[in-house]
C-alpha cells in the first residue's frame, strides 16, 4: 500500500493542469445586438456564465473563458428573443485558433481544453539605450506565455551567454562599445519552448573640447566642443548646475579665477527606430 500511494503523489505532479483563456465572441449580422438572445457557456457540464444581452450594434463583443487542460466546453444558443438568425459566436482556444463557431441553428459542443505550456514572448525594456561608456543600465524583461512554473530568462551577446538561465527578470548592462543583446524566455515547467527579443546599448563618444584653455586673467575665452554624436549642454557644475549654453561653443563671461564648466553630450542613436 505504501509504495500504491507514492505512486499516486507522483502522478499527480506529473499531470497538474494548465490553465489559460479561451475567448468567445459574438457577433451581429443586422447590427443592433442580439435582441433579446443569448448562449450560455458550460464547462464540464456545469454553467460557466451567459452571454449576449449586452451586445450593442454588429460587435464582436468578446469574453475569456478560463479553462484548464481536458476540460469540455459546450456553447449553447438560447433563442429567447427575436431575429435569432442574425446571431452568430466564435471560440477561440489559447494559442488564437477557432475551436468552434455557432448561430441559432449549431452549437459549439464538446470542446477539449487545451492549454499548450510555454513562452511564446517576451519584451525588453527599453529595447535601446543610450549611455556614456563603462556607465551601467538596467534592462527588465516581461515573458507571456502559459506558464505553470515559473519563467526564466538568459541574455546572449551574438552566441555567447551573459548571463545564463535563472528567474531573474533584470539584466544590468555596462559595455564599452555598442552592443546589441538577445533575452530568451522560457517556462520552467516547459523548458524547450523558447521566446526572444533583441535590445541594444549604444555607446555614446565622448567630446573633445578645444579653445584657449589657459590665458592670462582677467579675460574671455571660446570653448567648442566636437566629436560626439547629438546636442551639446555647458553647465556650471555636473550635478544641478545651470544651464549655459545648448550650443557646441560656449564663450564664456571675464573671468578672474581658474573656472570648472561641465559639458554634457546628448547622443542620437544610430539604428533605426524599434517598432
């Protein structure tokens, strides 16, 4: 007996369910609602809710069906108002193919749930970066999918990992040229479907700053900066300063003392725009 009841545990874990969406909607060919009808969804025989007294004009007005793996979905047309040849309804199982389509002549009946595991996207954010070199960034990745574990995530430069498979959702870059980054997903409890998305960190060239750098005070001088790709800001000091100029020279008042004036560099990316 006791070896009967390990057995069973096991068989348990081993066929848990997943649990994901089926999406039914419902449709008008006249265009003003179902007037009156409706159809009443069942899952495993035992009413799931009901639906179509609230469709305005043609629609699709649509509705999630939570279901689990094996479960029996019937959608049944209830002819409790008028024009029920107008009404029509589709189901629609997790991965976006019809399970079924109905009006007031057929049912949708006997659908089999299924719940495929696996990660079937995943985002990084922000998906391009501009930043000084050695300077460190932070990327947070978001994975969809049907998951009854839980997602990891690994990040690769070309072929080579980075950093490898763990639940970790933050990834924290720091190169010292441009680099462009790949993150995979994947559900632990479904490890060989696998989603990706590329991100990039784009380095941004430091300036060169040149002018008459030491004369004699009391005086002026012009000081221009180059060499780095987008705006250029003077300041008079790195945090919080203000702001003296938003051109690439900045020519400065008399001074009478050696002076520290910060520059900026506001970098323009050279890839295209991510969609």
């Amino acid at each position: 007996m006791k070896r009967l009841f390990l057995f069973l545990l096991l068989l348990i874990s081993v066929t848990g369910k997943s649990q994901c969406n089926y999406e039914l909607c419902i449709t008008d060919d006249f265009g003003d609602g179902w007037n009156g009808n409706t159809v009443d969804v069942f899952v495993n025989g035992n009413l799931y809710g009901n639906y179509g007294a609230s469709l305005v004009g043609t629609g699709p007005e649509c509705f999630f069906i939570s279901v689990n793996n094996g479960d029996d979905v019937d959608v049944i047309f209830n002819a409790t108002g008028t024009f029920v040849n107008e009404c029509n309804f589709a189901l629609t199982d997790a991965s976006g193919n019809q399970a079924g389509a109905g009006d007031d002549i057929s049912n949708i009946n006997n659908v089999i749930g299924n719940c495929p595991c696996g990660a079937t996207a995943v985002s990084a954010t922000p998906e391009l970066i501009l930043n000084c070199s050695g300077m460190q960034d932070t990327i947070n990745f978001v994975a969809g999918g049907i998951c009854n574990g839980s997602y990891e995530y690994q990040v690769l430069v070309g072929g080579t990992v980075v950093q490898g498979w763990s639940t970790s959702s933050v990834f924290y870059s720091s190169p010292a040229a441009n680099t462009s980054y790949t993150v995979q997903a994947r559900c632990s409890a479904c490890p060989a479907s696998i989603a990706s998305d590329d991100f990039d960190v784009e380095i941004i060239d430091p300036p060169i700053i040149s002018g008459v750098l030491e004369f004699c005070a009391p005086g002026s001088t012009s000081i221009t900066a180059s060499g780095s790709t987008g705006d250029f800001e003077w300041f008079t000091d790195e945090i919080g300063g203000t702001q003296l100029a938003t051109t690439p020279t900045y020519t400065t008042p008399n001074l009478n003392d050696t002076t520290t004036y910060w520059l900026q560099a506001n970098g323009l990316s050279t890839s295209a725009e991510k969609s």
